[in-house]
C-alpha cells in the first residue's frame, strides 16, 4: 500500500501551510485580524503535523513532530511591515499572500481528501479518524483566506 507517500504529502503540505501562515501573519501585523487569525490557524496546523507524525510511526515513517517556525528574517518581516503599514502597496502584498494561502490550503484539502479515500478502501480506520478529524479544520482555513479576498479585494483593488 501506498499510504505512507499519502502521509508524506500531507506532512509535507501541512508544515508549509503553517510555516506560510505564520509568515502572512508576521508580515502583515497592521492587519489585526489577519495577524491573529493566520496565527491560530497556523496552530492548528502545526497540531495537524503532529498528528500526521505520529500516525506515521505506525506505517514505519520518521515524519518531524515541529512545525519550523517563520525564519531568522521574521523580524525584518515584522520591521517593514510596520514601516509599511499606511502605504497602499502592502494592500497588493496582502492580497497576494492570501492567494498564497488560499491556494495552499487547498491543496491540504485534497491531501486530507486522498488520505481519507485510501484509508477507507484499505480500512485503516485510525487515518480514516484522523481524516475526519483534521480535514474540517483546513477547510475553515480555506473558508477564512476566501472570505478575507472577498472583503479585502474591492476595497484594495480601487482605491
């Protein structure tokens, strides 16, 4: 069988969606809302990474546990973010690590989709929990990143 690249993928893409969350979040401090809920999103995929660690202990993969955090240049980020703050290019900025996003969850959506069809055709029923576990998460993550372009583009794209 073929779950362990299933999980593989889905580690994969869970910890590059919270490394990008917590990078939106740092970048874009003036944007409260967007600063906190990209970090408590990001939490939820980092518990969503361990989760997928451990169940893969039992399919004989050494998946990592942590979620790396934004990188040594998270307070430069945070520094020009606030230096930028009032200029209307960080608006375009914004939009595009949204999409970033948008299209990032996305793609942890399908995986969690993958992980749960395999799971129940080879009736592996801890992944098929963990699927129906996990998978509504990513999908309120992908609600919120729509959501946010819905109500920031217009007022970004013209002004």
């Amino acid at each position: 069988m073929k779950l362990g690249l299933v999980l593989r993928e889905l580690h994969r893409a869970e910890t590059a969606l919270a490394r990008d969350l917590l990078k939106t979040s740092d970048r874009h401090r003036a944007e409260h809302e967007v600063h906190h809920v990209a970090r408590d999103l990001a939490a939820w995929s980092a518990a969503h990474v361990r989760d997928v660690a451990r169940a893969g202990r039992a399919h004989d993969l050494d998946l990592g546990d942590d979620v790396p955090g934004p990188g040594p240049l998270a307070p430069l980020r945070t520094a020009l973010a606030e230096l930028s703050g009032r200029r209307p290019e960080p608006g375009l900025v914004l939009l595009a690590d949204l999409r970033r996003l948008h299209r990032r969850a996305a793609g942890v959506s399908l995986d969690w989709e993958l992980l749960a069809q395999s799971a129940q055709a080879a009736k592996a029923g801890e992944l098929l929990e963990l699927a129906t576990r996990c998978h509504p998460q990513t999908l309120r993550q992908l609600k919120w990143t729509n959501a946010m372009l819905k109500v920031l583009s217009p007022q970004i794209l013209t002004s």
